[in-house]
C-alpha cells in the first residue's frame, strides 16, 4: 500500500493535501474551540461560497489562489456581518449566524447556477466547492495550500502569547493596552484563511466540523495549552492523511466526509477514553472507590463489633454481619477481598477477625475521617 | 500623600442609558478604598472604564497623572473570578505569567526571570505548591489566589480588583486582606469592589459609595454612616453596628 | 403564465410559511442554529427512508428525518452534559458527523438509487410540478403541496394550541417549569416540528434554505416587533413575500430558485434593518442624534447640581470649564449651554452657569430615573 501510495500522483497529491488541511486546521481549532466560535465557523464556511462564484466571474480564472482570495473575501464579509447586526440590532448572536450564513449561500447559489447556465468557458467543477473533490486537487493546489496554511502557522507562533490571553481573559488584555481588537480581528481573519485552504478539499458544509472535531478530542487528553494545540494537529493530520487513504483505496467513499466521520471518531473515543477525563475511567474509577467505600465499611463494622469484647480480633459470624447488610449480597465477597489483602481472617468455625493488620488499618481509617 | 486617581465628571453610557453619572473620584497613594454600591449600581463598569475597557461619554481619567495608556505598566488588575472559563487548559503558573505579557511587549516569551518573578507573586498567596496545577482543580478561593498573584507580579504602583472577596473561603479572605494591607503599608494605592457591608469598616480606609452617581466619599469613619448607606441602598439596608464596648 | 409557474409559487408560499412558524420560537429561543443543525442532520433519516420507499416525497421520510433530527437534539444534549465539550462544538460537530454519514450513505448506494446529493442540499423548486399525487386515477396536485402543507398545519395547530406554553417556556423557561408545563416536552415537541419542518421542505428548496426561511423573516420581523403574536404574523407575510419575489427573481435571472428566495430574505433584513421603525439603523441614528443633545442637556444640569453649594462650584460651574471637565469640544459645549439656556433650565450669572427651578427639577428626575 505504501507503494501504492507513493507511486500513484492523485493518491499521493490529495493525501498530501489532506494532511496539511488537517495540520493547519488542527492548530486552528483550538482557538476556535477555547474562544466559543465553532458555529461562526460553520456561518463563515458557507458564506464563502458567494466568494468564489464572483471570484470567478469577475477573473474568469479557476486558480486556486484567486477562489481562495473571493471566498475569504466573502468570508471574512460574512464575520463582519454578523458582528455588525448583533452589535446595532436586538437580533442576536444565533440568528445573526444562521441569517448570514444561509442568505450568503443563498446569493452564492444564484451565482453558480447562473456561471453554469451562461456561456463561460472553463467553468466545470465550480460545484465541487460545495462538498470538497479532494481528487481534483493537482500539485499547484496542494504548494498554494503549503503556503497560506504555512503563513497562517507563523502568525499564530507570532503571537502566540498574545493569542492566547485574548482566548482566556480578553478584558485582562485590554487592561495591558493589548491592541485586543486587533488581535480578535486577526484570529477570526486565520479562520477564515484556514476555512479557505479547505474548501476545494472538504468542502463548504463539511468544513466546520475540520475547525471544531480536532481541538475538541484534543482539549480531553491534556491540560495544557501548547500540548492541546500540538495533539490537536497531529489529529487532524493524521485523520487527513487516513480518511484520503481509506477513500482512494475503497470505492465510492469521498474524501470529505471520511476526514470528517474519522476525527468525529476520535471525538468520540477521545471523549469516552481519555485519562483523567474519558468519563468511561471516571465510570470506573467511581466503580472501584465505591467498592473501596464498602469494603472499608465492612472493615470498620467488624471493629465496632470487636469493640464490645476484650479483643478488636475477636471474631463473628458472617451472619451476624448480615444483620447489619441485609440486602448486600456481596458481603461475602468484600469479606473474602479483605482477606486475599491480609486485614481479615476467617478462623475454623467460619468466623470472621480482623488480623493484627486490619486492626492497623482500621485506626488509620478512624484518623483519616475524624477531621 | 499624592493623588493617585483622579476621576472628574465620568458618565458613561450603554446605548442610550446612563449608567454612571458625573463622578468624581480621587484617590491618594497609600491608600485602601472601597467601592460599594447595590447591584447594578456601576461598581464594575467604574473601574473597567478607569482601565479603559470602556468608552466614556463624558469626564477625565488621570491614574498619575496621566492618561491610562501610557502608565498601564504601573496599573495592576484583578478581574471578577467569573469572567473567565476556569475550565481553560492551563496552568496556574501560566495564568501568572500573563501578568507580565505588557512588559514583555510582543514576540517575546516568558523565560526563566519571568518564572522566578512569577514564583515569587504565587508565593506571597502561598500558592506556589499548585504552580503545576491546572485550574480547573482549583477551589474558588484558590482561583482568586492565582488571579491576585497575577496583579502583583505587575509590581504596579496601583491596583484594581473587582469583588476578590465574593465567594471565598474566610482563610483566603483573610490572607487576601492581610496582602492588601501589605501593599497598602508600601505606598501602593488599592481600589476594590467591595458587597458586603459588615467588614468595610474593619477592612478599608477609605470607602467611596456609589449608585450611579457618587454618594459619597473619603475615610470610613466619616462616609460610611446609616444616613448616607440609606441613600446609596434606597433604604433597604439595615448595617448590623458591632456593640461597641 | 403556466400552471406549473403557479403551482411552483403556491409551493414556495407554503414552504415559506411552514417554516417560519417553528422559526419564530427558534430566533426568540436562541436556538437558530440548531434550524443549521437539524436541517444538515435530517439527511441520513432521509436516505434510509427512501432506501425503504425510494420516493423523496413519502412520508416515511418525513418520519425517518424527524428522528434524525431528535437523535441530533438529544446527541448535543448527551455531549454538553458529559461536560467534556462545549455545547456550540457539540452542535457543530453532531451535525457535520451526522450529515457526514449521510453524504457517505449516498455514495455507497449511488449506482441502486437515484438520490443526488445535490438535490437534498439544494433542492430544485422547478421539479417540484413534476411530482404529482394521484388518488384514484385523479391528479390533485404536486405532492410537495401536500407534505408541505400538512407539516405546514401542523406547526401552525401546534402553536395555537400551546401558544401561552410555548410564550411561557420562551421567555421564562424556570416559571414555566414550575407552573408544571414541562419546558423540556415543549422543547422537544418543538424540535420535532422543526425537523419535519425541514425534511418537508428540503425536497422543495434544499436543507440549507431551510435555514434561511426559518431564521430570516423572524429574525426581520424580530427588528418591526416586541409582540409575540404580531412577530408570527410578520414573519408569515415576510417569508410570502420573499418566496414570491425570490420566484420572479430567478424567473429573470434564470438562476437557483431556492436561491433566489434565500437572497430575498437577506435583501428584506437588510432593508428592515436599516429603516425598521424604533429598531432600524437610521432611526437609532436620528434618535441618537437627538439624545445626544438631551443626554448632554441631562449631564450639564446634574453636573451644575453636584456642584451646587460647593466650595469648588465657582470653578465647575464656569462655561469654559465644561470643556475641561466634561471633556466637551467648545463648540459641542456651547450648543449645549445655548440651548439649556433656551430651555430656560440654566441661566447664566455673569460667567457662571446656576441652575433655574425646572432645571434643578430636571436633574432630580434624571438621577432618579436611572
């Protein structure tokens, strides 16, 4: 397969190209994710579509760069639209996306039929923006990509302190005399870059979720901001790289939507397995406390118990500590795991004392709850 | 003692409502002030338009005599615990750096003077055992600790803190307010939003009452009387005196 | 003019209508992206029903999208209560995945059915008098009419059943709980009618126009309106409006339909939000204007009044020094002062300005006002 995967030009060109959308959108991601702008991504990769229909009417040109630049025009348009509305109407932030997100591709729409219906030469495959054709990507597209995306990288590594700030506490920027609105307005434009570098690949609808999947199963395997942004690209890398393999090696499986079913894969397992926050270890770790919990219950009953005799080794019957457990069927159990650790023993009657260690235990135990 | 702060005839805004009306504030060096008021009275919007995180409509700023764009490297502030996403992935040690983004200016990154200098700012709110910790782990009073630690590794000569003592434990409350004696004891001048009545006398120097104009202000002992708080409450606060004995 | 061009309109009316009903509570709940996430999510239910009737009109689709949509609300649900991700990147991501699958459901099966992805996205208003609904050897009309319709009467029953719940539920979600009308079923429901909403309509003008029919007349009439019942009414009349002049547009340009409609809708929010009455830009402009002038009259008496009887107020309250401290530009201040002056709410004494009784009234009530 690797064979396969060097020799062939197309394979080889969109895999490529994949991976650096994923790399790129990866780092990306993490500002968008941490700043609450998923749903803006979403508005701007529609609203990109008007974009490169003008693009394309007013140059007549299919370059990629030129649709890049008509499709972040529009993008960037749309961010200041919705910005504009909720700042000088009561309509708000929601609608204000869902208006110009729609309205955008509606106008974007209108645009492509009508390319499609005049007599403009060369203008197959203008559609192909709307869900991605990564296999229409050639070598040119993929440099053209290198480049923005790499740009977009070294602004980000710029400023990368100030970026951050401006994601966890803006106001405290401002009171530094951080140029903040600046830097909003500079974030949101790498958005829109990075939506842009994406669409020929993944296409317009399917974009948003390239902005939003990585970050999110990369916020749940650290604690750390660089470390997030840096798994963040590697996922989106590596599901850019799979998801074009998967679908240049199965039939009829399109590129776009494989990426996106791939990260939103690792979402998923990321969420549910992660340490420290994959809420599957936090099942069982709440599992194995509780058993702790009751077994240390047992432990302190057959103290008590002891309590009334001269000795805290003096034994019981297990249906004597029923009494206290009626419903417990697992009693037997906490009692056998206590002696497989040595605190309990079960002497030739088939009662139940506490060792010289479990006796130890037991006033720790004692100590440790008594604040 | 020199005036520190000097606010003249501030109104500000939002849309087409006032929410501070000609104000005047001053505030010498050395000294600890408190800002009291009922909710929704501006407390809040005061000290974010003094920082210029908002656009006044009217009046003057002067924080040393300037204006406070050019002396933001000598302004110190501590934002309300809840405006941030405590959830965010970093450290507390981290959080503390960003105290010192201004002076770096831009491109440059934190290095090893600026970890020690942060060490020392969470040492003084004896929270360097937790530089590591991420913040979500850490408890309400423990937050205000890493944002307090913030303002002070800007080592500034005047400081703004909004509400630090709304829902901590009565240690950190306690350990805040010994900190803020400290500075005050040092000449810095401190400004603090301030809810809960009962300890602005034990706590503050100064007290400077407002509900959207200025009430009234200058030393507890002179402004914070039943008749002026009936002014700034509308009536409906009662201030339980401490039996003197 | 052909029968299919009015066919096509009574289609497009209906449409319009449908989906501003649900709308309206989507813009007033907050909740207008999730008419994006629904109508991008829907797509599987579509597919499996019509691998199962192979027809883009019955009902079983209707169905099949409106548990997509559920399954999508309930998704956003699960992930923003595990706490683990945000509930904006919860929806983003649910509904690309789902419409992900979707996309890849159609590619596996392309060569056994004839579903073009295009036509669920875009839709394509002109085939829609081509779908006709015979009963008994009788043609009754395009099919679309009928599902449309049907969800179209649906929403509208739902809504004037429950229209005090749904208010309630919208504006006090706590209060309505406690009243025991159980905001979550309310939710649900009107999820639900959102989702077949959109499979109905998808067939007609694609599942991204959708949105623009649920959102924009609401979010317009939104601008004209504090009025809940009012605001249904306007968003009616303004998704009519849109549907038949976005017709005519692409009639003109020959150009996308749906496309056409979802332009109108932009074009009538950004007339409403320029000269809405008491909302629109130009308004808020003059108004602003307006009080500009009473705001500074307003600051000019309360600043004299703080000043009054003060040992500073020889110097605060000379004319030269409002430019100093209320930091006006002189000939802003001198306009206030002239017309304060001609309002007879401050008289001047010599260099100084004093306040007249009704002036002195004005900046009491100012004050109290606030």
């Amino acid at each position: 397969m690797i064979e396969q995967l060097l020799g062939d030009y197309t394979l080889r060109t969109v895999t490529l190209g994949a991976a650096i959308l994923g790399a790129v959108s990866g780092v990306l991601s993490t500002f968008v994710v941490l700043r609450q702008q998923s749903l803006l991504g979403d508005a701007v990769s529609h609203a990109a579509l008007p974009g490169i229909g003008l693009a394309f009417l007013i140059t007549g040109s299919k370059a990629s760069l030129i649709l890049m630049i008509g499709a972040g025009i529009a993008g960037w348009l749309g961010t200041a639209l919705v910005l504009l509305i909720t700042h000088s109407s009561r309509v708000k932030y929601d609608s204000a996306l869902g208006l110009v997100l729609s309205v955008f591709f509606g106008i974007g729409l209108v645009l492509l039929t009508f390319i499609q219906k005049s007599s403009l030469p060369n203008q197959a495959g203008l559609d192909s923006f709307l869900f991605g054709q990564a296999a229409s990507l050639v070598m040119e597209d993929v440099l053209t990509m290198t480049v923005v995306g790499g740009l977009a990288l070294v602004v980000i590594l710029l400023f990368w302190k100030e970026f951050k700030l401006l994601a966890f506490d803006p106001d405290f920027a401002r009171s530094l005399v951080l140029p903040v609105r600046w830097l909003d307005v500079g974030c949101t434009t790498l958005l829109v870059v990075v939506i842009v570098i994406g669409l020929q690949t993944v296409g317009v609808v399917l974009m948003s979720a390239m902005i939003i999947a990585p970050a999110a199963a990369a916020r749940q395997w650290t604690d750390h901001f660089g470390m997030m942004t840096l798994i963040s690209m590697i996922i989106g890398m590596l599901c850019g790289t799979g998801g074009s393999i998967l679908s240049a090696t199965t039939s009829n499986l399109p590129t776009g939507p494989i990426i996106v079913v791939c990260t939103s894969g690792v979402v998923v397992m990321s969420i549910l397995a992660a340490p420290h926050r994959g809420i599957l270890w936090n099942k069982i770790r709440q599992i194995l406390q509780n058993r702790r919990l009751r077994a240390e219950a047992v432990l302190l009953d057959l103290f008590d118990l002891a309590k009334q005799h001269e000795t805290p080794e003096y034994p019981h019957m297990e249906e004597v500590l029923r009494v206290i457990y009626p419903q417990s069927g697992s009693l037997l159990r906490q009692l056998q795991g206590l002696q497989s650790k040595g605190l309990v023993m079960r002497n030739e009657h088939g009662a139940w004392a506490l060792t010289p260690d479990g006796v130890i235990r037991c006033h720790q135990l004692i100590k440790e709850r008594t604040p | 003692m020199s005036t520190v702060i000097e606010v003249r005839d501030l109104t500000v805004a939002y849309r087409e409502n006032p929410v501070l009306w000609d104000i005047d504030l001053d505030v010498g060096s050395g000294t600890l002030m408190a800002i009291v008021g009922p909710n929704g009275a501006g407390k809040t919007t005061l000290i974010k338009t003094i920082l210029g995180l908002i656009k006044p409509a009217a009046g003057q700023i002067r924080i040393l005599g300037q204006p406070y764009h050019k002396v933001a490297t000598s302004v110190g502030y501590v934002p309300q615990r809840g405006s941030v996403d405590w959830d965010f992935p970093t450290s507390v040690l981290d959080v503390v750096l960003m105290g010192l983004y201004g002076r770096l200016g831009w491109i440059r990154r934190p290095g090893s003077m600026q970890r020690k200098e942060a060490l020392a700012a969470l040492e003084k709110v004896d929270m360097v055992d937790y530089s590591h910790q991420q913040i979500s782990q850490l408890s309400g009073g423990q937050q205000q600790r890493v944002f307090l630690a913030r303002a002070l590794v800007q080592k500034a000569q005047v400081y703004f803190m909004d509400e630090p003592l709304q829902g901590v434990d009565a240690t950190t409350e306690h350990a805040i307010i010994d900190l803020l004696q400290v500075l005050r004891s040092s000449g810095k001048t401190v400004v603090v939003v301030h809810h809960d009545l009962q300890t602005v006398s034990s706590y503050f120097d100064e007290v400077f009452l407002l509900n959207i104009r200025r009430i009234s202000s200058g030393p507890v002992s002179e402004v914070f009387t039943d008749q002026n708080l009936k002014l700034t409450y509308g009536g409906r606060v009662a201030i339980i005196k401490e039996p003197t004995s | 003019m052909s029968a299919f061009h009015w066919e096509i309109q009574l289609v497009s009316m209906v449409v319009a209508t449908a989906c501003a009903l649900p709308g309206t509570f989507l813009v007033l709940r907050k909740m207008a992206m999730m008419s994006d996430a629904i109508s991008h999510a829907i797509l599987p239910g579509i597919v499996i029903g019509f691998f199962l009737t192979e027809n883009l009109s019955s009902p079983l689709l209707i169905l099949g999208g409106a548990v997509a949509g559920l399954l999508t609300v309930a998704l956003v649900e699960w992930i923003r209560k595990t706490d683990r991700v945000r509930e904006d990147a919860a929806i983003g991501l649910v509904f690309s995945t789902l419409f992900a699958l979707g996309v890849l459901m159609i590619a596996q099966f392309a060569n056994d059915v004839h579903l073009d992805i295009d036509a669920v996205l875009l839709g394509e208003l002109a085939f829609v008098p081509f779908d006709r609904l015979m009963l008994f050897g009788r043609d009754l009309g395009p099919q679309a009419l009928y599902a449309t319709g049907i969800v179209g009467l649906l929403c509208a029953g739902f809504i004037l059943l429950f229209y005090k719940e749904l208010k309630l539920a919208t504006f006090d979600s706590a209060l309505c709980a406690t009243l025991g009308f159980l905001p979550g079923v309310l939710h649900y429901s009107l999820m639900g009618l959102v989702s077949m909403t959109a499979v109905a309509a998808f067939d007609a003008v694609g599942s991204i126009l959708v949105i623009a029919l649920m959102v924009g007349p609401p979010a317009s009439a939104y601008l004209m309106t504090h009025q809940l019942s009012k605001m249904i009414l306007y968003s009616i009349i303004l998704a009519i409006l849109a549907a038949i002049s976005g017709y005519w547009a692409a009639y003109l340009l020959d150009a996308s339909i749906a496309g056409c409609m979802a332009t109108m809708v932009g074009v009538e929010f950004a007339v409403l939000f320029c000269v809405a009455p008491h909302q629109g830009l130009l308004v808020a402009w003059k108004r602003r204007r307006h009080q500009r002038w009473a705001f500074a009259i307003k600051m000019l008496v309360i600043h004299l009044l703080q000043h009054e009887d003060t040992p500073e107020s020889e110097q605060e309250c000379r004319v030269d020094h409002l430019q100093d401290h209320l930091a006006w530009e002189q000939p802003f201040a001198e306009g206030v002062v002239a017309r304060a002056l001609s309002r007879k709410l401050i008289r001047s004494v010599g260099e100084y300005l004093e306040l007249t009784p009704s002036g002195r009234n004005l900046a009491h009530q100012a004050m109290v006002h606030v």
